[in-house]
C-alpha cells in the first residue's frame, strides 16, 4: 500500500466541476487582482472566521509582514515569538528591522509556553506573535493578559489553524490581528500562495486594505509605503469554493486522529496533546517517536508518506546566528526537533489506510 503524507489530488477530484466553473467566471471577468471574486471570499471567509474584517493577501508570510508594518514595528524594536514554527514568523520581523526574541515551547502542545513570555519582555518589546502549531491554538488568553499588561501588540500566526477555537473563540479574534495562510497545503489551500489578515478593528482594518495595495488611498496617492500585497482573483474564487466544505474537512481529521490515537495507545509512540477547551483541525497530525529518522526511513520502504516539522529550531538557524543564541538555550523546542514526526492526516484517507500507517509505525517498534 502506498499511502502520501499528503493527496491533494484526491480532494481536487471531489470538487474539479465547482473549481473549474469558478475559474471560468473570473477569466470571463478578465478582473484577476482582488475585483468581485476576492470580495466575495472575504465576506464569507469573515464570516467562517468570525471576525468582522477579513482582509486577502498574496501570502501567509505577506500577512504577517503587513501586519508588522501597519503596528509601525520598525528597527530596533522587539518582537516575542517561538523557535519552533516555519521560517515566516521569524522571517518577517526581521525583516521590517526588528529582532525576534524567542521563548520556549510548552512540551504539551509544542505551542511558547507563556510562563517564559514575561521575562523576555524589556522596553524594546512591540508584539508577541503566537503561533498556533499544527491546528491548536496557543494560550490565548495568558498571552493576551501579558500582553495587555504591557502594552503590547498581538499578532496571532494562524497560518496552520482556520477553524481552529478556545473555548468557543476561533483563532484570529485574540489578537489585535490574525494570519493565515492559503498555501495548497494548509486545510484550506488554494491553487498558489495566498493569505489573509483578519481584525475586529475598523482602524486596523482600515490599514491593511490601504498598506496591501502600495500604500494608496486614493488611488495614486501614497501617506505610507505599502507593498503589493493583493491576493489574485483566481485564489479567491478557488477559495470560495473550498471554504464550503473546510468544516467538513477538519472534522474528518479530527475523526482521523481520534482513530490515530486509540491505535497508538499504549506504545511508544506519544501522541498530539490538545488543551482543554480547545478544538483542533490537525493540520498535521505530528506524533513525538523515539529514533524518529530511522523510523522514518522504515516508512518509506513500507510506502507510507511522513515529514519533519520541523528539523532545526530558528533560533539556532545559521541567518539568526547573528542573535547570540546558543544550543541549549531552548532545550524543549530543541528536543522536539529531533522527535517529531508527522503522518498523513488528509481528509480523503480511509480508516484501511490509517490502520496500515500505524501498523507500520508500531511494527517498527516489534508491535504487532
């Protein structure tokens, strides 16, 4: 059997006449940046998000960049974030000239631990942006109580999590912004990069849609530099349709990993831990194994699809060594880099093929 750690074939297939047609409509359109079909997705993307602005952008890594600039982050100043999380997070603020300043991840669920968020705090500190790992939200609310103690901005990286809640709040409505991320991968993909900011502010609102489009407003006039940031029609249209069916989608994930869960009880194999009061959607489905590269090696040969996320922490990354860190500094996301593990979690998987993964895995371990 062989079994992807991921399938986006299998999805396009189920939906290939819905896409198509919106495909069309936008080429008859000929409106490819932002226009009607973008329009349309931010209404009901707001709407899925519970968010009263949903802003598209040209990428998750975009989203979070703009959403940097429109706090004025600038050179110098500080921003609070994780080591363990894709290149972006990190990425951006340094990119707009501040310095990320890294916490340690809770070793629960693998999301900064709060507990070291303060006393990294000086008077530099302009943000903190959570991540939300692998479709679980962070502890948003001792997050946001640090933060407002400090007078501090919150971005939220929800580039892995839409649809993801904490008791009963969806992520990207805890912070002053949300960022997600339209990468073909993510649970809801689209057929290139895209992103999207979302805000409960008018005011911030009001600054993203200005600072995605060069900074103009009105057309050709420019009070801020801005970027080109807009996300292209096709994505919209190609969103619109998916988004009717994501809830569906993250619930067959969670069906996947409760399934996940009970074959793995009892092993060697430590499964994904969610917090109470949160509902994950399982972006990855990311297990912590002993002999994690050996193991993966086995699943090849057996057929079956897995990857790392992530190998290397950022703080020890080789374009951060300018930052001081050293190995040891970070000693949990430094051990889950060299332990985790994740295994196909797609929604068009059958329970035949998540009972031969975990075969795999656990004959691995002389489990049978």
């Amino acid at each position: 059997m062989q079994i992807p750690i991921l399938d986006l074939k299998a999805q396009y297939a189920t939906i290939r006449d819905e896409v198509t047609r919106a495909i069309s409509a936008v080429c008859e359109s000929q409106a490819f940046a932002l226009g009607p079909a973008v329009a349309e997705f931010e209404q009901n993307v707001a709407a899925y998000c519970e968010s009263k602005h949903a802003i598209g952008v040209s990428s998750g890594t975009d989203a979070l960049l703009v959403c940097l600039m429109a706090l004025g982050v600038k050179p110098g100043d500080e921003v609070i974030t994780t080591p363990f999380t894709f290149f972006a997070t990190a990425g951006c603020i340094v990119r707009v000239g501040a310095r990320p300043v890294f916490v340690d991840v809770d070793p629960e669920s693998y999301n900064i631990d709060p507990a070291g968020i303060e006393a990294k705090i000086s008077k530099k500190t302009r943000a903190i942006i959570p991540v939300h790992l692998f479709g679980q939200l962070a502890r948003m609310k001792a997050i946001t109580d640090i933060a407002r103690r400090h007078n501090l901005a919150v971005i939220e990286d929800a580039a892995q999590a839409i649809g993801a809640s904490q008791d009963g709040v969806k992520a990207g409505n805890f912070g002053d912004y949300g960022c997600f991320s339209f990468y073909p991968t993510k649970n809801l993909g689209g057929f290139g990069d895209g992103g999207l900011v979302t805000t409960n502010s008018d005011a911030l609102a009001g600054d993203i849609r200005i600072l995605r489009d060069h900074g103009q407003n009105p057309r050709y006039f420019y009070k801020v530099i801005g970027g080109n940031f807009r996300l292209d029609s096709i994505q919209g249209a190609v969103l619109n349709v998916k988004l009717k069916y994501l809830e569906s989608w993250n619930a067959k994930r969670r069906q996947h990993a409760a399934l996940y869960d009970r074959l793995f009880a009892g092993s060697p194999v430590r499964t994904p831990q969610i917090d109470a009061g949160n509902v994950g959607i399982y972006h990855q489905y990311t297990v912590t194994v002993p002999d994690r590269d050996a193991l993966q090696k086995y699943l090849v040969e057996n057929g079956v699809g897995s990857a790392v996320f992530y190998p290397k922490p950022l703080h020890l990354q080789d374009c951060f060594r300018g930052l001081g860190y050293r190995e040891g500094d970070m000693p949990v996301a430094e051990r889950l880099c060299g332990e985790v593990l994740s295994l196909p979690i797609y929604p068009e998987l059958q329970p035949d093929q998540i009972e031969y993964v975990a075969t795999t895995v656990l004959k691995f371990y002389g489990i049978s």
